[in-house]
C-alpha cells in the first residue's frame, strides 16, 4: 500500500478487522499489506528522498519540484485462507 495514497494501513487494518466481525467467513483470513514507500526524486539536484518523512521537500535544496517514484500504487498483495 503507497505511502502517498492517503490511507493509512492502520486505517485500512480496522476496516478489515470491522469486515471480519460481520462476516465470520473472513475470520480465516490473513490480511498482507505491502507497504510502497513514497519516494521522489527532486527535479533541482536530483536528490533521493522519501516524500513523507521530509514533508514532499527536498531535504537538500528545499524544493517542491520532484518526480514521484513509487508510493502511488495501492495494492492488497495476499489475502489468504
Ligand atoms: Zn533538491
């Protein structure tokens, strides 16, 4: 799950554990979440940095301007019996 997609896994964690209480069919389930980190890279001085940890700053000139590498995608990786 991408850093940058706006949910938080501990959000999408308590909306699974909700789904299970109502559906004891899903009580066997095993819930995978591969967390993407959000990284850009900055169109000024082509640093690598992590979007969330320096607030989508670049940590070395201070600039906005960035690509965004990953983080964008949301994806459940596994949900298993
Ligand atoms: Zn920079």
């Amino acid at each position: 799950m991408g850093e940058l997609t706006g949910f938080l896994p501990v959000f999408f964690e308590k909306y699974f554990s909700m789904l299970v209480e109502e559906n004891p069919l899903f009580s066997e389930c095993e819930l995978v979440i591969d967390n993407v980190r959000g990284e850009a890279l900055c169109d000024e001085c082509h640093a690598l940095y992590n979007v969330m940890k320096n607030e989508g700053k670049c940590p070395k000139c201070g600039s906005r301007n960035k690509t965004i590498l990953g983080g964008q995608d949301f994806k459940v990786k596994n949900i298993g019996f």
